[in-house]
C-alpha cells in the first residue's frame, strides 16, 4: 500500500522522471514554490473573510456536534 502523500509525489513527478537529477530537483523547487504561493493566497483570502479553519475541517467539527 502506498500512503496519499506518495500517491501525490508520484502525480507531481510523472511528467518530470526521465530528467537529469539537477533539472528534476529544480522543477521540484519550482512547482512546490508555486504550489505554497497559490495555497498562501488562498489561507489570506480565508482570514481575511473570518473564516477560521478550512472547509474540511469546518465539516468535521459540525459532524462531531
């Protein structure tokens, strides 16, 4: 069995795996930079908005209610 997070490197990798290993840990860099870039946007725009915790989480909390 494989766990979610290596499920989610593989999908990150897939397009990535035949190059050299410099050029793969520099797209590596890139994509996880844009990745935190797009996710910090989206947590400002959350508190900005009053919200506290994600919708996931939110959802969870009501359910345990």
């Amino acid at each position: 069995m494989t766990s979610n997070l290596a499920e989610a490197m593989n999908s990150m990798f897939k397009d990535i795996c035949g190059l050299p290993i410099t050029a793969l840990v520099q797209a590596t860099y890139y994509k996880i930079a844009k990745l935190f870039a797009k996710r910090g946007k989206q947590l400002a725009a959350m508190l900005v908005s009053g919200q506290q915790y994600t919708e996931a989480c939110q959802d969870r909390i009501l359910d345990a209610v």
